[in-house]
C-alpha cells in the first residue's frame, strides 16, 4: 500500500528528475527570443582608435555580454598585395592579428566589413583603380560592369582578410549605392534587365568570392529591399542586416518577403547616425530606436543585432586637380568620438537581454545612481540633457520657428546644471558630458554671430563687434580644445586628436577672417 508519505517523497523524486527537463525548456523558450549574434560595428573611417583603445574597448564590450565585433577597417587594414589603400593611420599586421587574437581570448568573433561597390572612395581616390569608377568626379561607387577588374581587387582583399579573421563571416557592405544604373555600361543593363539585376550580378560575384573562402558574407539590406526583384540569384548563406535607425518597420522594403526566400536577417540599430555632429547627439532617438527596434527585431525573427556607430556620414569633399585627378579628401561631418557613449552602449547591452522594450528615463536615472553616484535630483538633471532636443541651424536658422536666441537661452538652463554635479565616481566619464554641452553653447553663440552677419540689417558698422565676438569665440575654442585632447589622448591617435580640433573651429575662423577683411 502506498501511504500519503510515501507518495509524497515519489512526487518531489519525480519533480526533481523533471526540473533540468524544465529548466531546459525555459532556457530554450528564452533563446529562441535571443539574438544568437550579439555584435557592435567600429567605424575607422575616421576618428582611428590607437590598438590600446581597440583592447580597452573590445573588453567593455565582452563585459557587456558581445561576442561579435564587426571591424570597418577601410583605410586602417594593411592590405599585402593592396599597400596603396592603407592611410596614415594604417595598423601593422602585428597590431590587427593580435587585437583579433586579444578578442578571441574575451570571446569575441571579429568579423571585416570591406566595401564592394559603393562608399569606396578611399580606393578610387588612388589611380592605380581609376578604371573602376563608375563616374569620375562621384568617386563613391565602383562600376558594377567592370566584373573582371573588381573580381581580381576583391579576391586579393577578401582573401587577406580571411587570413587574419577567424569568424564565420565576412561583411561586403552594399549600401547606399546611389549611382547605380549611372554610367552608360551600367544604363544600358538597367534599361534590358533593371537595377535588382545590376546589383545582384555584382554582389553575387562579391559573395562568392567570399564562400569561396568558407566565410559566409554579410550584407546591408537597405538596396537589396529596394530592388528586390532578383534576389533569389544571390547565394542563400548571404546574410542581410537592416539597418535602421529610428524609422518606420520595413523602411527600406518588405524583410518578410526575402525572409520567406530563405534568407536570414539581422538588425542593426545605432548610437551615433545622421544628423548627429560634434555639436548635437539626438539621444532621444537614439534611445527610441533601442526601444523599438530590438524587440521588433526579436520577434522577427532577426538572427542577429549590430550596433553601429557612425563616426561620420561616409561622404567627402574633394581638392581637386585638372581632370577631377584627386589631391585631397576630407569628410563632410564629424560627430563626437565613441569615448562619450558608453551609457547609449550599456542600455543596448541592456536592451538585447530583456524582452521588453527599454524605459530610457528608467534605465538613465539608474545608470546615474550606480555609475556616477548621483543624487536623484543631479539624475533628473541628466535625463533632462538626455531628453532635450537637438535643434538644428539650417541655412542660418533653426529648423523650428524658435530663434536662434531662444535656443540659446533653453539649453544654457541644461548647461548649468550639467557642469554643477559633481560625480562621485567615473568621473572622466561625465566629463564627456560637460565638454558636449560646453561645445553646444559654443557652437550657438557662434551661430548667433553668423546669423547677424548674413542678416538684411547687417552694417559694415557692426564689424567690429562681430569680430570681438568672434574673438572670444576663438579663445573659447582654445581651452574646449584642450579639454577635447585631454580627455581622448590614448583613445586617438595624438595627430586626430589636432586635426579633429583644427575641424571643429574652422568655420569660426573662415568667419573671422572675411569680417577682417571688411572692416
């Protein structure tokens, strides 16, 4: 006879044996909401981190649960075959084999992302790859018709990333290709096939360079939704990322459609993106994305999330010499270096491991509380930076109808009480903060300067006040640029860190000297 004792110990017997089975199958029901790709994306296009600073941050990334670190190398990799890419602040092969090396230790895949049609104009500038061009003075995009010339180019670039990247894949890029069909090789095929066909034809041949070296190759999904028509063409291990940024879902086109063709996707939100610059970072946004978007994603059924983190626009501006022969390239917009977002980095940590959407009031007044020591009144006050809107000067005004002025006089207010706190701890951290909020003031009372002297009521009688303006604006830059190298020496090279500076001020000081000349 089986007594109520004896059958209670056979259901706790019975229950313990069940409970890994249990627990196994809420870790299961949990990863199939995971993102098994776990990645953030450095853009070295500009703004080059020293090997140092590469480690130091690969390792913040580990701590925060990354296992994927896609490297836009552009001009920093050391091509062998390639040498004439590389630019001054080109890495040795020692460098980029023991970073990779140093990532593999914290668990890191680092996966090459190497442009293959368009934002290459840091190989086209050179004329050893002059045939390549699809037009000769947008020197962004390659020809997609000069298949033989770019299949020899990419097999000897692909083949030497392969070399020294471990990782499963290898990220061909793909975006923003907007000469396609441009050229009159390239019309004529647009007009008997259609755009899809144009940059299928390509991209295929760009992927399987790259399965070719057992890498499965990795794709901005932005052209392909736009032209999907051929899709089915390219190889089925390509992977898709659809980046966005704070847009509608299926910005670019329908993902569900080449979801149901077999292909997987990945989602890449992002940290700095247009129009952030030195002078604004739009927060809001970029916290709304992480609210929105990864959940999104994970629903989707999205294999993988990248962050990016656009030093700059990826657009340039020429000196050029006769016959648009290239002398000197320089980016058109530069925002704040990456050492100034570790709190947007740590919520996307934060965000990939639950499945709820982001409270970023929440998640900033805890971050306040535990990482700088702040009181509930300096956290409210930092949320307030956070939240504030990035107002932009357009031709001269802003884009709301508030002045100038105005705009002046609110973010003063979030000013002040930024450069009051007082953190008890990570205090290099915050300092980032104040010198983003001192650069926003400097740049608005510059602005209010231009803004009088493109007015209909400027006089020549108002030049001297404008240049004594000017020149505390001038002097003002001085100590922010102090403050600037201070804070990032050891995270750029100390050349970046001058040139980044000599960037920031010189509109003030094109200004300056044209109201010298007039006065």
């Amino acid at each position: 006879m089986i007594t109520k004792k004896l059958l209670g110990t056979i259901l706790i017997l019975v229950l313990f044996l069940e409970m890994p089975a249990l627990l196994r199958a809420q870790d299961t029901s949990k990863a199939d909401n995971d993102f098994p790709v776990k990645g953030f994306h450095i853009d070295l296009r500009i703004q080059v981190m020293t090997p140092e600073a590469l480690k130091d941050f690969a390792k913040q990334l580990s701590d925060f649960g990354m296992n994927t670190l896609v490297m836009e190398w552009e001009g920093t990799y050391p091509f062998e075959k390639h040498p004439t890419i590389s630019n001054k602040y080109s890495y040795s092969r020692e460098e980029v084999e023991d970073f990779i090396a140093y990532c593999e230790g914290l668990g890191i895949k680092v996966v090459p992302l190497q442009q293959s049609l368009g934002h290459v104009e840091y190989i086209l500038r050179n004329s050893r790859y002059s045939e390549l061009k699809e037009d000769r003075k947008d020197i962004s995009q390659l020809c997609p018709m000069e298949s033989e010339a770019s299949k020899a180019l990419f097999t000897d670039l692909f083949a030497d990333l392969a070399k020294t990247h471990n990782s499963d894949y290898i990220h061909i890029g793909g975006d923003e290709t907007y000469l396609l069909g441009h050229c009159p090789k390239c019309q004529k095929k647009v007009e008997e096939s259609g755009k899809s066909k144009l940059f299928v034809d390509h991209m295929k041949m760009i992927s399987e360079i790259v399965i070719g070296l057992g890498k499965k190759p990795v794709m901005w999904a932005d052209i392909i939704l736009k032209h999907p028509e051929a899709a089915s063409e390219l190889p089925q291990e390509t992977i898709f990322v659809d980046w966005n940024y704070g847009w509608k879902i299926n910005h670019f086109g329908d993902v569900p459609g080449l979801q149901e063709k077999g292909f997987t996707f990945w989602g890449s939100p992002a940290i700095r993106s247009h129009p952030d610059n030195w002078y604004i970072t739009n927060w809001p946004t970029h916290f709304k994305n992480q609210k929105e978007f990864i959940p999104y994603a994970r629903q989707a059924g999205y294999k993988g999330m990248v962050m990016t983190s656009w030093s700059t626009s990826g657009v340039y501006g020429f000196t050029w010499d006769v016959d648009y022969d290239v002398m000197d390239m320089v980016q058109i917009r530069n925002t704040y270096p990456m050492s100034g977002f570790r709190i947007l980095i740590a919520s996307y940590a934060q965000a990939l491991e639950q499945e709820e959407p982001m409270n970023a009031k929440s998640f900033v007044l805890q971050y306040a509380k535990d990482r700088f020591g702040l009181s509930k009144n300096d956290s409210e006050n930092l949320w307030q930076f956070f939240s504030a809107k990035p107002e932009l000067i357009k031709n001269g005004r802003p884009v709301s109808d508030t002045s100038i002025a105005d705009i002046y006089t609110d973010f003063d207010k979030i000013r002040n009480a930024i450069v009051k706190i007082n953190p008890k701890k990570n205090i290099s951290e915050f300092e980032h903060y104040k010198l983003m909020v001192d650069l926003r003031m400097h740049y608005l009372r510059f602005k209010k300067v231009e803004a009088a002297y493109n007015s209909e009521d400027f006089s020549l009688d108002e030049t001297p006040s404008l240049i004594s303006e000017l020149d505390e604006i001038l002097k003002e830059a001085e100590k922010l640029n102090k403050r600037f190298i201070d804070l990032n020496t050891g995270f750029l090279y100390d050349e970046e860190l001058r040139e980044q500076n000599e960037l920031r001020v010189q509109q003030v000081k094109v200004l300056h000297d044209r109201l010298a000349k007039v006065k």
